[in-house]
C-alpha cells in the first residue's frame, strides 16, 4: 500500500521522501544531492508528506 501511495506523487516528492525518509539524508545533503536551497528541500519534503498521507487516506491505510 505505501509503495502503491508512493507511485502517485510527483518524481520530486517521491525524490526527496527517499533522500530524507529512506536515505536518511540531513536538509543540508539533499540539498547537494538535489541542487537547491536547503529552504527547497524543506518545502518539498512538506508537500511530499501531505500529499503522501492524502494517498494514504484514499486507501483506507490512514484514517481520515
């Protein structure tokens, strides 16, 4: 269910969750990785997240 969650956000909310969440990348290396401010990173990784649960919530893993 989290993979197929996973598969519906954009390739850069996907991108940064994996660098942050799975890699476990500080705000600082992501931001290397990615070529962008730190500010950036943390704003992705915010929307990311929201959108992440939203999916959750659609199917049934999260409650509402």
């Amino acid at each position: 269910m989290v993979g197929e969650a996973l598969r519906c956000l954009s390739g850069r909310h996907r991108e940064v969750i994996g660098l942050i969440h799975y890699l476990e990348y500080s705000v600082a290396q992501a931001s290397e990785h990615l070529g962008v401010p730190p500010g950036t990173v943390k704003s992705r990784t915010h929307y990311a997240m929201r959108a992440l649960r939203k999916a959750l919530e659609e199917r049934g893993v999260l409650g509402v």
